[in-house]
C-alpha cells in the first residue's frame, strides 16, 4: 500500500466519524471534537496493541488472542510495556462489535473506554497545576456529549461498526513523523482555528514548526535531552523538535492553560511514539504557577502574542523571585483595550530563565518586537548583553492565515560562541494562497531550505540575510530587524563624454518642460479666481 492510500485510509476514517456525529445532529457541538478524537485515539491503539503483539508473535491475531490462557494474556500485555496499551480482551473493537445489538452498547462502549483509561491511568494521564490527573478517555463520553437518550445507541453501533470494518495494517505503523503529523493535523483542523491571538489552541504551522526544528538543532546530534515549551497548544513545535533530535533521544516538557490543547497534545504524543512524555503535560497557567521549574536543553514556543491578563497581572508580581524572572518588566493594565495587553513579553522571559548553561530556545514573536520600545528592547539588550541572541528570521506576511500580524522568530543561545548574529529577511518569500477563505503565504521546500541553509551555515544573501556583530546591534540601538543592517546600494555607470552630455540634455529638456507645465498651471489657477464673484444669498 502506498503513503497515499495510507493518508486516504486515516482520513476517510476520520471523515466518516464526523459524518456519524452530523447526521446524528452532533455536527459543530462543544463535544463533536472529543466524540472524534478519542472514538480515532482507540481505534489507533487497538491496533497499535496488535501491531506490537504480532511483533511479538505472528500468530497473535484476535482469535489466538482469544485462546490464550488469562496468565499468558497478561505475560504479553506486560512484554510489551510502554510500547503499547494495555488492553483487555473484552475491550478490544472486535469483542465489542460483536455486543453490537444489546440494548445499552452506549453504556458498554462508554465502559469500554473507561476501562482502558484506568488500566492506562499512569501511562496516559495528564496533570493539572492542581495536581488532578486527566485522564486518557472521558468516563462517559457517549452519554456526556450525546444529548439526545434516543440516539446513543444509534451512534455507539454506527462507531463500532465503522471502527472494526477499518483496518490499520502493520505497514502505517511503520511510517514515520510525516505520516502522522499529517493524519493530526488533518484531524484536528476543524478544531483548532482560533490561533490569531486566542490562548487556548494557540497553533503554528507545520513550515515554520519545521524551520524552528532546522535551525534550533542545526549539525548537532543531541542525546538525552529535555524539550520544553511552556505555551505549548496542540504541540506542534514539540513534535518536529523531538523528530528532528529522535524521539528516543528526548523527553518532551510542556505547559498550557487550555484543556483541549493538553488532550490534543496527548493525542499528538501518542501519534508519534512519545507516550513516554506524557505524564510530563501539565494543564494549567504557566505564568503563575510553572510545573517545570528545572532548566531545559531545548525551548520551542509559539506564545499567544496578546491577552487581557489583567485579571491575575497583579499576582505575576508575588510570584517567587518575580524581580528576577521578569528581568525586563511586566506589562501594564491599559485603561482601554485590555485585551491587548502583550502576555508574549512574560513568556520571553521566562523562557531565557528556563535554559540551562547550555540551553538554547526559539520564540515566535510579533514582528514589531525587533524594533520596539520598552519591555521588548530592554528584553533585546538582555539578550546582547549577555551574548545570547544568536539567529532572527523575520517571516512573510499572513504565513499564519488566521492572523494579521507579522511574526519573526528570535533563536537565542546560553552557550554561544562568538559575537556573530545571523539576520534574516524573508518576508518576501513563498506565494500567496487563499485558505479557508482567508489570504495565506505558503513556503514551499526552496523556502524553507533558502532560510535553514542561510541561518545554520551562516550565508550573506543580498538582500535576504546578513551577519552582524554584537556591537553594530547595539549602535542600531538593539534592533534585531535585518533591513536596518543590509548596505545601501550605489549603483555605478560607466560613460562615455558624449552619453553623459546626451543625458544632461535630455535632464534640462525634461527640467524645462516641468517648469512650462507649472507656469500654465499658475496662470490658470489666477484666471480662475478672476472669475470668482460674491453673490449673496437671499432667503424666502
């Protein structure tokens, strides 16, 4: 089968789960998106689990399985460890399609799931600030989100029905990172529109996800490293990061207020052959109450770039060692507009104090945060002063269809070497395209490789990217924006005697015309006031 039937087999799967949920008048509820991806989350490791005991033993099928004594069952769930879930044999698809016609199959499909969600409690589940775990598959995930007693049944069958007659074979286990950063984002991408500025599904696109990967790791091969991104979404940055170093290489760290992004970010996890991460998501406010206090080798993040904070802005300021954690200040309550309050600058900072001595980060920022005042130059300076600010790639506009502002992203390094910076302007790259309905900038691989190669083997390119020193940026008074850097262009023409005069002739023929056109336009705009007369105006 190839990587096309692949993707067209996951997404026609996906596709017809939501088509169930819409014709059962589900289409667009609050709880379509979890009906989609934990029905998606156990048919993926139902298989899985097949997969791997078929790895184990060949003859391990459903009705070998089956057959197997209940100690030699629980011997192969444990030899499989954390490559697998453990399943039950009565909760595995095929077991439960044959229940199919029982009066209350919702309830046994809810019980189903909640029966792996238990056996899986410590593999699986997330943590909150509070210290709740959160676990795989909700308790009552039928009965929770359909409304309608009438139709429960309906679409519990309807579920079983098309997730047994799916077959995900061994070879899609096999495809890497690509396969299923696609099938992901396919999956959730009626869930996850609100990246413009909202904080909850805060996404980034997979291009830039990948030219932050590129880059932050360059020739380096990394082992045993911890990647971290404290606003984290759905985790796309993570996911490419932790591919590009190797899964097994890595333990990924991750913080976000929102608990769709969290449950997503898990899914994305398990995709990707990094449950051994899991118990390592924390749901909850990064700023004021940071589960991962320890300094990171890697940082990646797409912060939301504005929030009104202004709720709990005050309590940024008793947050232990707050004076040295937000080293360059914490934004103000405006008296209007509120919602623009620049939250961005406090993940910045903590971000540079999250890095260990030899860590290094990369943050999406707006655009205008290379040029501007205040909190953002005082956090620039920093950066210069203390010889951390490494490479700055400023993007081209609406690469983010979902909003209008301009994002550049900074990479900055606690061990750098050397006082050369790497600035880049790509800002005229890639082609635009309509998406959604909305106006997008599309980079296409040349894209991508122009900036990658550019930054990681330190290139000038006429009017694209520029090396400079520490010291030049701070004679531009910290500016991080590459235009600010290119040389002015002079350009040169040799002539001959006779072409110069030819040219000076034809400078004062075209001189003089100017000035005729100017004097017609004088006289005539003296005749026409000549002509101007008072009349007055007479009532009734």
């Amino acid at each position: 089968m190839e990587n096309t039937n692949y993707v067209e087999t996951v997404e026609n799967l996906v596709d017809s789960i939501k088509g169930i949920l819409t014709s059962a008048g589900l289409g667009g509820e609050a709880g379509e998106y979890k009906l989609v991806t934990q029905s998606f989350l156990y048919k993926f490791l139902n298989d899985k689990f097949f997969y791997e005991a078929k790895k184990a033993d060949s003859q391990n099928d459903y009705q070998h399985l089956m057959d197997l004594s209940d100690d030699d069952y629980e011997m192969l769930q444990w030899s499989l460890g954390e490559n697998s879930a453990q399943i039950q044999r009565k909760d595995l698809i095929e077991t439960l399609y044959n229940q199919q016609n029982v009066d209350n199959f919702s309830e046994v499909f809810d019980t189903t799931l909640n029966d792996i969600a238990l056996d899986n409690n410590d593999l699986f589940s997330v943590e909150t600030a509070g210290n709740t775990q959160v676990r795989l598959f909700d308790a009552h995930l039928i009965a929770d989100n359909v409304q309608d007693g009438s139709q429960r049944n309906h679409v519990a069958r309807e579920l079983i029905k098309l997730l047994a007659s799916t077959k995900f074979d061994r070879s899609i286990f096999d495809e890497g990172f690509d396969f299923f950063s696609t099938i992901f984002e396919y999956m959730i991408q009626d869930y996850n529109k609100n990246g413009g500025g909202n904080y909850a599904e805060y996404y980034t696109p997979r291009t830039i996800a990948k030219i932050i990967a590129d880059i932050l790791v360059g020739k380096e091969s990394p082992e045993n490293v911890k990647v971290y991104d404290p606003a984290a979404g759905s985790g796309t940055l993570l996911m490419n990061i932790a591919n590009k170093i190797g899964v097994d290489k890595c333990t990924v760290y991750s913080q976000d207020i929102s608990q769709k992004s969290s449950n997503l970010l898990r899914l994305n996890l398990i995709l990707n052959n990094l449950s051994h991460s899991i118990h390592n998501i924390v749901q909850g406010n990064t700023i004021l109450n940071n589960k991962h206090p320890e300094k990171m080798d890697y940082i990646v993040s797409n912060p939301p770039f504005k929030l009104d904070f202004s709720d709990w802005r005050d309590q940024v300021e008793s947050v232990p060692n707050s004076n040295e954690l937000y080293f360059a200040g914490i934004p103000k309550i405006p008296n209007k507009k509120k919602s623009a309050m620049a939250i961005y600058e406090l993940f910045i900072q903590l971000i540079i104090n999250s890095l260990n001595d030899k860590g290094k980060a990369a943050v999406v920022v707006p655009t205008g945060f290379l040029t501007a005042g205040s909190i953002d130059k005082k956090i620039r300076k920093y950066l210069v002063d203390n010889k951390m600010i490494d490479t700055v790639v400023s993007m081209p506009a609406n690469v983010f269809a979902n909003t209008g502002t301009n994002v550049s992203v900074i990479f900055f390094n606690k061990n750098k070497q050397g006082d050369q910076v790497q600035l880049i302007d790509a800002s005229k790259l890639g082609a635009k395209v309509k998406e959604n309905g909305l106006q997008k900038t599309t980079l296409y691989k040349d894209d991508i490789r122009k900036i990658v190669d550019s930054a990681v083997e330190r290139k000038d390119v006429e009017d694209f990217s520029i090396v400079v020193s520490l010291s030049e940026i701070k004679k531009k008074n910290y500016s991080f924006s590459a235009g600010q850097y290119f040389p002015i262009k002079i350009e040169y023409v040799e002539l001959t005697k006779d072409e110069f005069e030819e040219k000076m002739q034809e400078y004062q023929e075209k001189l003089s015309e100017l000035f005729n056109q100017n004097n017609l336009l004088e006289e005539s705009i003296k005749k026409q006031l000549g002509n101007l007369n008072y009349e007055q105006n007479k009532m009734d």
